[in-house]
C-alpha cells in the first residue's frame, strides 16, 4: 500500500530504529576490527577507529583466514549446487504426483529436518569414518546437503505446483519428453525458487559449525566458523582477530544480501506461507 | 499420467531420498535406538544393554534435565513472543512503499545472514563486564555499576535471549511480510473511503488476514527456538550455575563430555518428539485451511 | 635368444629393485599428531620439522582442534570410540589417561617407556599418566596453579606475599584503600563453570585440608565441613568482593587480561601467565609482578592443582613404532627445552631446570619447582568428565547464588559423585 506515512517523524522514526536495531550491533563489533588493542577495551569507547589494519593483517598472517574462506567457498558452493539439483528433480516430481501422496512424502521430509541435530552427528560421523569421508570436502557437503534438501524441496515443490499445467502440456505436445518440459520450460518459469531456495542453503552451509567442527580436523580443509572457533586462545581473548574474521565472513554474506534481497523474500513468502 | 511417467518420477525421487535416508533418516534411527540403550563410552565393560524406557524414566526424574526444560521453555517462550511482536513492527513498516525500502530490507535481513558463532562472539563482547558496549549504554563511564551480564544467572539468559531475539527477528518479519503482501489494497482503500482510521484499519483488515502469517512464523520460530544449541555452545556454555544449560546443550554435554550416549540420546528424542507434537498442531490449525485455500 | 630373456629378467628385476627403492625412500609414513591449536604455533612446526629431518622415513600430519579442554576431548573421543585409525599421536590432558586407559582406546607405553626413563620426569605427571600399574602417555609439559602478585603494591605498602587467604583479603582491602582506584579489585582466578572452576575451586578445598574424593575408600567426601567452609568462604569473601562478580565468567585469558590491565593485586593462574604479565607489549605491570605458591586457610598447607598436556599413542594405529619415536623426540630434553624457551612451558623432565640456559632466562622456572613437585592431581577416575561435570554444576551454583544452601547442594552433588565413582569402581574390578 502507498500511503503518505513517509513524512511522518513517526515513520522516520521507527525506520531508523529498524536500521539501528539491526545494524549497530554488528557495526560496532566489525568496527573494533580496524582499530588498535588500546582503543578496543577503552572506556569511555573509542567511536571512530584508527583504521589499524593489524587485526586484519594477524588475521591472515597468523590465523590463515583466507584458507579457511576458501574452504568455506568451496564446501557452501558445492552444497549450493548439489541440493538444487536434487532438490529440483525431487521437488518436480512431488510437484506431478497426486497431492495426497506428495504431502505424505514431504512431511515425512520435514519430520526428518525436526530432529535435533546434535544427535545425529554421532552416526554421520560414523558413516564417514567407514567410507573414509572425514576431512575430505564430500564428507561435510554429502551431510549438508541431507540437512539442506527438505526445505530446498518444500519450496521448489511449492514452485513447481504453481507452474500452469498448459505450459508444460504444450511442450510436451511439441515432442518434449518430460525431462525436456523441465529444463526448457518450467525451469526458466522458476528462477525466483530456484534462487531463493540456492541461497538459503548457501547460508546454511555457510554458517554452519557444529558438524564441521567434528568433522574437520585438518587445518587445510577446516571452513570459516570453525576457523573462528579456533581463534579463542589459551592466552588472551584475541577480540580483534575475532572481529576481523567475523568481517571477512559476513562480507559476502552482506553482499549477497544487499544484491537479492528483493528475491530472497518472494521466495520465502512462496515457500512458508502458501504451504 | 502413464506408467511410464510414474517410473520417471519415482527415478527423479530416488537421489535425494537416498542421501536424505543415510545422513539423516539412518542416523535418526540410531538415536532412537541409542536411548532405548544404556551406552556409556568411557566404560565399554558395561557392554551396551537394553534398558526400555529407562533413559526416558531417569530424564523425567533428573533435576537438572527438568531445569534445563524450563530454562528451554522460558527461552522458546520469550524468544518467540519478542521476535513476533518486532517481527510483525518490521514487516508493517517494510510493507510500505518507500524510497530506500530495498535498503532497508537488506538491514533488516542483516543480522539473519551472520553466521550464529559470529554474532555469539559478538554479543559476548557487547555483554563484556569491563568494556561492553552495553554497560556503556546504560551506566556511562561509571564503571563501578557495570553488570557482569554473562556472569549472573538471571542476566545470563536474558542475555541469550536478546542475542536470539536480534538474529532471528528478521526472519519472522519475513513470514509475516509474506502474508502482508497478499493482502489486497483494494481493501484499505476501501475501509478509508469509509472513514476508518488507521488503528481500525489495522484490527478489522490486517490484523484477521495476517494470522494465519503470524501462526507459520510463530510455530517455525518455536521448532528452532527449541533447539537452540550454537548460541548457547558460543556465548556461556551452560553456566553460570547452569542458567542457560538449556536441553541441547545439555544432551551435547551428556553425549559428548560424559559420554552418556543413551540418555543424550534419549534427550534429543524428546526434544524431537515435543516439536513434533507442536508441528502437528501447527499443521492441524492452519494447514488444512492454506491447503484449502490453495486447492 | 636366451640372452634376450636373461637380459628381461635383469631387466624386470632391475626395474623391481629401483621401484622398491623409490617405494623405500621416497615414500616416508604419515603419522597423524591430533592437537588443539597452540599460540606458537611457529615453535611447534619448526619441532615438528626438525624431528622430519632426523627421521627422514617419517613425515609428521599435523591436524587441530579448538583449545577448550572439554570440546577437544569430544573430537578425540569420537574418534578413539570408533576405532579411528587416522591418528597415530594426539595430545591429552592430564586428567584423561585413566578414562582412554580404561576404554583401551590408549596403546600401553610399558615396555617402551622403561621404569629408569619415567624417574627422569617428575612424580606427579607421571603418576597421572599411569592406570592400574602401567603407563599410557609421556607428559609433555606440566602446569600447576601458582599465586601472582603484584609486587610494587605490595612493597608500596610493606607487605609480604600473604601466606593465608585472610592476609590476601587484609592486605588487599588495605591496598585498594590506599590507592583509591574503581577499577582496582583484589584477586581475580576463575570461576566461570567450566573444567578449570574445578581447578580454582578443589585448591580452595585442599589449603583448608579437605577433598572431593578420598581414592582409598573411594568415597565422595564432597559434603564435609572442610570443604562446604571453604566453597562458602568463595561465596561470601571472594565472588562480588575480592574478585568482580563478572569473574564468575572469567576463563583464563579473562583473568589474566584483568591482572595484566593492572586491575588485580592478586591472580591464580598457570606458570604461563609470568611471561605474558612480563611482556611490556601486552602488560601494563610488567617488571612489577612476582609469583609464589598459593595461599592457604590458617593451619592448613597450600596447594596447587595439576595441570598440562601428555602424549598418548592410539591403540589403533598402525605406526606405533614411527609414532613412539616422535614421541620421544617430543619429549626429549632438547625439545622440552626449546619449548620451555620459546614457549614458556614447563617442562616435564627435571634435567631441563637445570639446564644453564633454561636458568639463565627462566629463573622462575627454578623457583615454580616446589608448586610442581607438590601439584595435587584432580581425581583420578575412568568417570572423571562425568565426576567433573557434576562438581562444575555444585561449585557454580554454590558460588553464584548470593544465599546457595552451600551444605544441601554439596549433599546432592556428593550422593551423584558417590554414584559415579561405585560406577568407576564396578568396571575396574
């Protein structure tokens, strides 16, 4: 709705609030990353910071954090690709299938994302230890992506559902083959779901820690939380390490952000509320 | 559909159903079947026995499980009402259009991107007794009076729950931003004609069609809420006097620390099987009206 | 013809012979070393490469965990539970080798680690190392709880170190009155609930001679007047008094940071606080720092908990005998040496205090001697992480409520502890 609200100090008020609530915090921890050890304790605090790249130098030169960002590229994309692609052939599947059917099988999907996942790191360690998957990139994505499909599928599904049935009857009586319906007709339709859904497990697999904490023990294939995890010392809280790497993690993150914002939230609409 | 077509389907189905059956259905089941088990690691002599239901009959009389419920529950409680309420002022305002509305959604879905090991770190440096942005905020450079947030029990969870609170707001927002959208102007523009001000307008229109919205943020929110076990992992550790041991970390600390794998096990069954009961309800009080509505 | 074939079987032969050699020489054995993730790492990898140039037919795979005691131990037993043969070599904490003993997760170092080798070391990280008359881990390097003071403020005022616990609060309210300073407080330790509240807490209990655990009836001894006067004595005396209440969030670099800010008279901690508090990049009160052993309740002598790391050889390895010679090498007089220099460890074995270089920079090394010859060692139990666990639950429930029924808790941690010990007991017989 348009409405003339915008020249209300109320209005601008709670927009700034808004912006604060969600921005300070985070600006100023990230801004301790650019400052020096002094002016990171002080009080009265330091508002502006020397821009000391020290932090961000110890950073790299010690704590190696370009690897572990490297690392997190690598597993985060490769999760990214793999549950899409599981996820699309699934979810249009379910999308063709009767309705009742469909349902069972995708509550099913979701009961299994209800399970705390603490309690099932155990037995997929297991399972990687006897396929000899630990420390290698496939032993935390193949997991990753298990956790990442059920949403993955849920939304796609929703997306496919929502595809006119004519557009792909049409293909098909141009001589497509269901498989070729998919990729040349329904596929394109469903970019918005796609995008949404690939973002989500991005940031799922970004972010993630626990299991890669587990799982990872060779520095050369550690990601980027459990790199941060590692910072913490047996000496001193190293505060400003902390800091610089939380920003050169969130940094893509952000951007990401910024970029699709508009998509991310079609799709999550699509994807919890008309289900 | 041919039978042709139904083959094809079940083959489209086939991959990710397998990868979901070995990394999360398989080892789902043997944590079933570990809480029906007395498995201790540290004393494979014991052997692993069956036990019954006695993992789940000691959890109802452990104390320290039974505060770990309530702190859980106070926790799943406060967490949701807050980012509801935050939630729903979020999504209002973000559902005007406005110069700068993209921008602004990018804000709002900031904290939601950080990884939760980052913004554990972070909070704990804003909660920090001696220099903590926090204390400054309330207490100037009275150091004297500053508040050791993570050190008091009552403190340490509420600061927890502020921390959960501003992560996962956003997220609700969203939600609930997505049953704003469906509401159609035409709607408002008629209540104005009618003469209804803005606080009428919110009641008669907004209010009824964004429930079913808030119930889908509400029980998303309360699944996770639930489970909560980073935040906790990053920010206290359980302490001080086990203020924010809350069921997760708990069960963490059974399996992992202790080595008690049948009752940390048999914790985790029961966190599942309690948010699998408030699933159901989330799915009997508004599924079936959205699958009617979609049908 | 003939020739021909001869000439093939040299051939082949020949061929054999080089690609055995190739496979001899140029394919050294991995072995896996598990450890947390140290803060010198540079004076751990050059370790590492100068025992790869001794021992050229070994090469060294270095994989880390985080340093927390309690989450490394659940990466190395999730992965000794499962019979991981991946790692050759991990580091273990003091109180962990009866537990991987018991479990049979550990390869027993007997026959290797002769009885004349171990009367090299000292006693006490010996005795922590050995399960039911054999040994399971080589100490690495040993810490214990020493008392650090500042010793400006305490000449400033003409006082000596405080022998009791009462004369560091007399000395230290005294202190902080004369210098008039907020921010000033008396003791910070550790009191967050964590596995080194058990440390900072069982020294509280032991100086007013009491215990946990009496091992020779194997009987929690939790709930005795010994110990609850000396629990309550942390609740009224020191939380939100001598220390700041935030302490009871404090690991050791919070500690630490608070007395090297300049913001404690006194500080327990580890022997390697004394070069950090002596660094005048990172301290404030460098050069105005002394160290002694801990205070004690009047009548009672003190004492400081044990602590530091050893080395313990999977069972399921397939190297033992290329993981026993890192091992040794690590341990060595040499390598303890260069740790203790350019670490600030110390070490293990006694020939390294007297080593000239070691007393020529590290005179406090010599004087920490006493406090590690008299460490006392937390339980030693196959159940100790569970025994911790209930003991971080009491103490920090005990110490962070401002009235705690301090005699009702101890009861019911101390009837859990009994438990888990009969537990212990029923597998060891």
């Amino acid at each position: 709705m348009k409405t003339g609200l915008f020249r209300k100090p109320l209005f601008l008020a709670a927009t700034l609030l808004t912006v604060g609530f969600s921005l300070a915090p985070f600006l100023w921890f990230v801004s301790s990353a650019f400052k020096t050890q002094t002016q990171l304790t002080a009080i009265p605090p330091q508002w502006w910071p020397a821009f000391s790249m020290e932090f961000f130098r110890s950073a790299v030169l010690h704590y190696g954090i370009f690897h572990y960002l490297i690392n997190s590229v690598i597993v985060a994309g490769s999760t990214t690709l793999v549950t899409i692609f599981l996820a699309t052939l699934a979810g249009y599947a379910l999308a063709q299938l009767p309705r009742r059917v469909s349902q069972i099988i995708l509550m099913g999907i979701l009961t299994c994302a209800m399970f705390p996942q603490i309690a099932i790191v155990g037995p997929i360690w297991k399972f990687l230890q006897i396929m000899g998957w630990l420390n290698t990139y496939q032993g935390l994505v193949l997991p990753y992506v298990a956790l990442t499909l059920p949403l993955a599928v849920w939304i796609l599904t929703l997306f496919f559902q929502q595809m006119p049935k004519e557009l792909e009857a049409a293909a098909l009586v141009d001589g497509c083959t269901r498989l070729m319906a998919l990729v040349r007709v329904i596929l394109p339709l469903s970019a918005p779901g796609l995008f949404t859904a690939a973002i989500l497990c991005f940031i799922y697999a970004w972010n993630e820690f626990f299991l890669g904490l587990l799982i990872m023990t060779d520095p050369l294939k550690q990601t980027m939380p459990v790199g941060i995890a590692l910072f913490q010392g047996e000496h001193v809280v190293p505060w400003g390490e902390i800091a610089a790497a939380s920003f050169i993690t969130t940094a893509p993150l952000v951007i990401m952000v910024l970029i699709f914002q508009r998509r991310i939230v079609t799709g999550l609409s699509a994807g919890a509320v008309k289900g | 559909m041919t039978p042709g077509d139904k083959k094809l389907y079940l083959f489209l189905l086939v991959p990710a159903i397998l990868v979901l059956l070995l990394f999360v259905g398989a080892p789902i089941c043997q944590s079933i079947f570990l809480s029906f088990h007395r498995d201790i690691i540290a004393l494979p002599q014991l052997k692993t026995p069956f036990v019954g239901l006695d993992n789940f009959g000691e959890l109802l009389r452990d104390p320290v499980a039974r505060h770990s419920f309530l702190i859980t529950v106070i926790f799943v409680a406060t967490t949701t009402s807050f980012e509801l309420l935050i939630g729903l002022l979020i999504a209002l305002l973000i559902n005007h259009r406005f110069p700068g509305r993209g921008a602004l959604r990018a804000c709002v879905l900031i904290p939601w991107a950080i990884p939760t090991v980052v913004s554990a770190q972070m909070w704990r440096f804003l909660f920090n007794d001696a220099y903590g942005m926090i204390n400054y905020v309330i207490f100037g450079v009275e150091s004297a009076r500053y508040i050791p947030w993570l050190a008091m029990p009552g403190t340490a969870l509420s600061a927890l729950i502020i921390a959960d609170i501003w992560k996962t707001s956003s997220f609700a927002a969203l939600l609930i931003l997505a049953g704003l959208q469906v509401i159609p102007d035409e709607l408002y523009r008629a209540a104005r004609v009618d003469g209804a001000g803005s606080w009428r307008r919110f009641w008669h229109i907004t209010w009824p069609l964004i429930r079913p919205a808030l119930l889908v943020a509400l029980l998303f929110r309360t699944i996770d809420a639930f489970r909560v076990f980073d935040l906790a992992f990053v920010m206290t550790p359980g302490g001080p006097a086990d203020a924010t041991n809350v069921l997760q970390l708990y069960g963490y600390k059974k399996m992992f620390v202790e080595g008690w794998m049948g009752y940390g096990s048999a914790i985790s069954v029961s966190v599942f099987l309690i948010v699998l009961v408030l699933a159901i309800i989330y799915l009997r009080t508004i599924g079936r009206h959205l699958m009617e509505a979609r049908a | 013809m003939r020739t021909s074939i001869k000439s093939r079987i040299i051939l082949i032969l020949g061929l054999f012979y080089f690609m055995t050699g190739v496979v001899f020489a140029g394919e050294p054995t991995d072995i896996v070393f598990l450890t947390w993730k140290t803060s010198q790492p540079k004076v751990w990898a050059n370790l590492i490469e100068e025992f790869q140039r001794e021992n050229p037919g070994i090469r060294v795979k270095l994989q880390v965990a985080p340093h927390s005691s309690t989450q490394y131990h659940a990466i190395v037993t999730q992965r000794l539970k499962n019979k991981d043969a991946s790692v050759d070599v991990f580091f273990m904490d003091v109180i962990w080798p009866p537990e991987f003993a018991n479990a049979g997760w550990l390869l027993d170092l007997t026959p290797r680690f002769k009885e004349q080798q171990r009367a090299k070391f000292l006693p006490g990280p010996i005795a922590a190392n050995t399960y039911r008359g054999k040994i399971y881990g080589v100490p690495c390097y040993l810490a214990a709880g020493l008392f650090y003071y500042r010793s400006d403020l305490l000449r400033k005022y003409g006082f000596e170190p405080p022998r009791t616990w009462d004369e560091m609060l007399s000395q230290g309210y005294e202190i902080l009155k004369g210098e008039n300073d907020p921010a000033l407080s008396i003791y910070s330790a550790q009191f967050k609930q964590y596995e080194g509240l058990v440390c900072d807490m069982m020294e509280f209990i032991w100086s007013n001679g009491g215990t946990v655990i009496d091992p020779k009836a194997n009987r929690s001894t939790l709930a005795e007047p010994p110990a609850v006067d000396a629990v309550s004595f942390v609740r009224d005396r020191i939380i939100g008094k001598a220390s700041p209440r935030g302490a009871l969030n404090y690991e050791e670099p919070e500690s630490l940071e608070l007395f090297i800010q300049g913001k404690a008279v006194f500080h327990r901690n580890w022997p390697y606080a004394w070069s950090i508090a002596n660094n005048p990049k990172r301290s404030r009160i460098a050069g105005k720092t002394g160290v002694g052993t801990l205070p004690a309740f009047p009548g009672h002598a003190p004492a400081s908990a044990l602590g530091g790391w050893q080395f313990g050889i999977n069972r399921w390895s397939r190297h033992y005998d290329e993981a026993w010679r890192f091992v040794q090498f690590m341990t060595s007089h040499q390598s303890q040496r260069t740790l203790a220099l350019k670490a600030g460890l110390a070490p293990t074995r006694r020939s390294v205090y007297q080593d000239l270089e070691v007393r020529k920079k590290m005179p406090h090394l010599k004087a920490f001697l006493p406090a590690f010859e008299k460490a006392r060692p937390r339980p030693l139990s196959p159940v100790y992480q569970m025994i911790s666990q209930e003991l971080q639950r009491f103490f920090s429930r005990a110490i962070a409520g401002r009235k705690s029924n301090i005699p009702a808790l101890a009861g019911v941690a101390s009837k859990k502890i009994q438990k888990l010990l009969e537990l212990g007991a029923m597998v060891q017989r």
